[in-house]
C-alpha cells in the first residue's frame, strides 16, 4: 500500500499517523504543494490525505496549488471513489471539492474543546469506538458553510456545525487535529498566522498554557488517533484494496 500526503506547511505532517504507518509498513510520500513540488501521478498511490496549513481555500490567487489539488481531490474522491482522510484545511478542501462551500468562521476555534458526534457520527464505522463527546485540539478560523451534496456530518461542536464528514464509505475528514505529537503545539506556534490567531483568541502568552494543556490530555489524543486511524484503514482502505 502507498499513500499519498498533501502537505500545506512543512509543519504540518502526518505526525502521529507517521508511527501507526510504519508500524503497517505502509509507505508514504509527502508532496510539499506550497514549496511548488507537483502533485504525482495519483494512479501510483492507492490513499490520498491532505492535511492542515495556515492558508485559506478562497486564497487561490495567493497559493495558486490549491486549484489543481481540489482537482485531484476530486477526481480521487468524487470520481475515482478511492480512500482519502482530510485534516483540518483538508476538511475544507474536501468539501469544496465535492461542491461545498468554506468560509470565514462566525466564531473561531482554537484550544482545547469539545466535539460531539451526531446521529451519522454514532453510527459511522470510521468513529467506531469514539465517545460521543471527546476533548481535542481546535486551530481553525474557516468552517464549512454549506456541506457538499452526498455527504454527511460526523460530529459538530457549539461554535462549528461541521466538525468531521464522510463521504461515501470511502473519504473521512476532520476539522479537529487528530495528528498530535508532543511537539506539535510548540511547532505551530512559531507559525505567524497561528500565534497571531492564538493570542487573539486566548489571550497574549497563551502558547505555553496551550502547550501544557494539550501535554496534559496526549494520551487520550494518541488513544483518538489510533481508534482513528484503525477504522479508516479497515472500513475505508481495505475493502477498497482488496
């Protein structure tokens, strides 16, 4: 098995999904879309992910690779309905692939907080295993605005009604960051845009205390990840590659 990453900033990787992979023995190949690297021949991976970044889905004249990977995105998912996992911005660039729209969030999330599944969450294969409300890491000033035709929503929280999708029984996503390693909060915080948004959100000097508490809650998040990562790769990719 081969899977294909879109990486949107150097620092956001697979992360702790680089561990469950390897422990597969699955090979992985990470495209660099913002430092201009092209997007492969998609016939040679048989699992496409795409994961977050501080860019916008509407800022295409800004990062002009976002048009041609929701192109891809959309011949994988839409047309070739093969496996895909979104993180964050992936999330949105799926469901504006699919013909959803993405917008400017009325209340930005960033912190950690609380997400519940919904009725389809509940009953989805890929959220096998998850409680019905569970802490994580929110970083995101975009939501989904209008939920592509075809697919449904995983879960929601009070300030984002669309918190995780799927669609088929082939393509997942998710708003929240399920990717955590222990280093992962200090590393986006050296990101302008996210320490920016970060200290407007939670005050100035939040970084550390963000850190801390992100430290204090990593064994359950490594817990989501795995449970996470097990049913995507069992539901979604086995029955598809077989």
């Amino acid at each position: 098995m081969r899977v294909l990453v879109f990486q949107h900033i150097a620092c956001e990787h697979p992360g702790i999904f680089r561990d469950f992979m390897a422990e597969d023995g699955i090979e992985w190949q990470a495209v660099e879309l913002d430092e201009g690297e092209p997007i492969p021949d998609l016939d040679a991976f048989d699992v496409l992910v795409s994961m977050g970044g501080p860019m916008d889905v509407w800022q295409k004249d800004e990062h002009p690779w976002i048009a041609p990977e929701l192109a891809a995105i959309r011949e994988w998912v839409g047309e070739s309905r093969r496996p895909f996992l979104g993180f964050c911005l992936g999330h949105q660039l799926l469901a504006e692939a699919l013909g959803g729209e993405v917008g400017p969030a009325a209340q930005p999330e960033i912190g950690i907080m609380p997400v519940q599944l919904t009725e389809s969450g509940r009953r989805s294969p890929f959220l096998d295993g998850v409680p019905e409300e569970f802490l994580c890491l929110q970083w995101h000033g975009a939501e989904i605005t209008r939920v592509p035709e075809g697919a449904e929503v995983l879960a929601a929280s009070p300030a984002c009604a669309v918190n995780a999708l799927s669609y088929g029984g082939h393509a997942f996503s998710v708003q929240f960051h399920v990717e955590l390693t222990p280093t992962t909060v200090s590393d986006w915080g050296e990101i302008p845009e996210y320490a920016k948004a970060l200290d407007a959100a939670l005050g100035e000097g939040a970084l550390p205390r963000l850190d801390a508490e992100a430290a204090a809650n990593m064994p359950d998040f490594a817990s989501l990840s795995r449970t996470l990562y097990r049913n995507f790769m069992t539901k979604a990719v086995s029955p598809a590659c077989v």
